[in-house]
C-alpha cells in the first residue's frame, strides 16, 4: 500500500520531468512590445508581414508565427469545431482556440490565441501542429507571453 502511496504521489511529477527533458532547454525571444519563450530546438525562419510585425519560428512538427499591430487574425475563418477558452496571459484578457484543422498542409492541428492590446493593436500567436503533443508545445509557449510595461 506505501509503495502505491509514493507512486500515485511522484508519477505525474516524473511525467512532467520526461515532458520537459523531450523539449529541453528554453529561449528567451525579446522584441520592443513582447517576448515570449521557445524550446531551444526552434530556429527563426524568414517569415514577414505586410502590414504588421510577424515572425516565425519552426522546429519538427510545429510552426510558431505572430502577428503584432492592426491587422491580427481574431479567428476569422476558423472551422466550426474550434474549442475556445477565455484565458489571462500576462494579466491580459485573451482568447485561445485549438481545432482539428490542416490549415497549413502536413499539419493536423491549429491553435492561437488572441489578445487585444491599446486601441486597435492585437497580437495573435498562431500554431501549426502535426499531433496534439505540439499543441500542447504550443500552449506553453503561449503562457510565456509577456508584454513590455510603458
């Protein structure tokens, strides 16, 4: 029975540690308005916006881009079947979606999250996932968002 006890009690602790030993170390991504934290394995692509500041970042399995400024998808477009939350990051109102949807070719899944910001300026995190374990990445990604204090 002790033996049950100290397994039920370290065994989501050490599914956690095999989680973050798959991801490895972290990096800090800063820009002026914004940083945010990837796994170390991703590297910045050449992605940029038109009308606003994007940026992307990809590793296998999972691309990563944002939209910063006017112009950032609110989920316009998204399938029916999205799952929406109502979420805080950084102490900030935010809307995060996640659905089964090959929006990007190869990739199984979508995630974003949406937070309106001053005025009309917005940032939308997106995330195009091969297998709900990205989405998961994602998410993770997403909650490190921090935006500069003025």
């Amino acid at each position: 029975m002790r033996t049950l006890t100290v397994l039920a009690v370290f065994a989501p602790a050490l599914v956690l540690t095999v989680s973050a030993q798959d991801e490895g170390q972290w990096k800090k991504i800063e820009n002026g308005s914004f940083s945010f934290s990837v796994p170390a394995s991703f590297k910045k692509t050449d992605a940029q916006g038109t009308d606003s500041f994007v940026e992307e970042y990809v590793a296998d399995g999972i691309q990563v881009r944002f939209d910063y400024g006017m112009y950032s998808n609110n989920f316009l477009g998204w399938p029916k079947n999205t799952k929406f939350e109502n979420v805080k990051i950084d102490g900030k109102a935010a809307r995060l979606g996640t659905a089964k949807w090959e929006r990007d070719k190869g990739f199984a899944y979508s995630t974003q999250v949406h937070i309106r910001l001053d005025g009309e300026v917005a940032l939308s995190m997106f995330a195009a996932c091969k297998s709900e374990k990205e989405v998961a990445v994602a998410r993770k990604i997403f909650v490190t968002i921090a935006f500069k204090r003025k």
